[in-house]
C-alpha cells in the first residue's frame, strides 16, 4: 500500500496560502508534519485532513493532484 504526502508547496497550493504560511502553522503547532533528513516538511493525508477539519478550512479540488506516492 502507498502513503500519500504533500510537501509545503503542495499545501500552499491547495490551502491557497503561502509557504511561509504553511511553515508558521507547523511552528504554532495546527498543522503537523514530520522532517525528512535533510530538514523538509513532509504532511500524512490524515494530517492535512484533520487540519481541514478542524479549522474549517476551504480546499481547492487539487488535494490528490499534488500528492507524492512513497513506498
């Protein structure tokens, strides 16, 4: 089974919001992510779901087009 993940500018893309942005709500603690090695957010389906549902927040029906599939 693959897992889906979205890098910072997938999100910025689909939230409609900037990188920088996407970087503050990690810090703040309402998105979270975890770091590969070399120190890139990486955010689960189920991360980026429970921030939309949690902040009401709107997306763009780009959530699958910007997914990146891992093993």
């Amino acid at each position: 089974m693959k897992k889906q993940l979205f890098t910072t500018e997938d999100l910025s893309r689909m939230l409609k919001v900037s990188k920088s942005t996407i970087k503050r709500w990690t810090e703040d603690g309402k998105l979270q992510c975890f770091r590969t090695p070399g120190g890139h957010r990486k955010f689960s389906h189920a991360s980026v779901q429970e921030f939309i549902t949690r902040y009401s927040y709107e997306v763009s029906n780009q959530l699958t087009t910007f997914s990146i599939n891992t093993p």
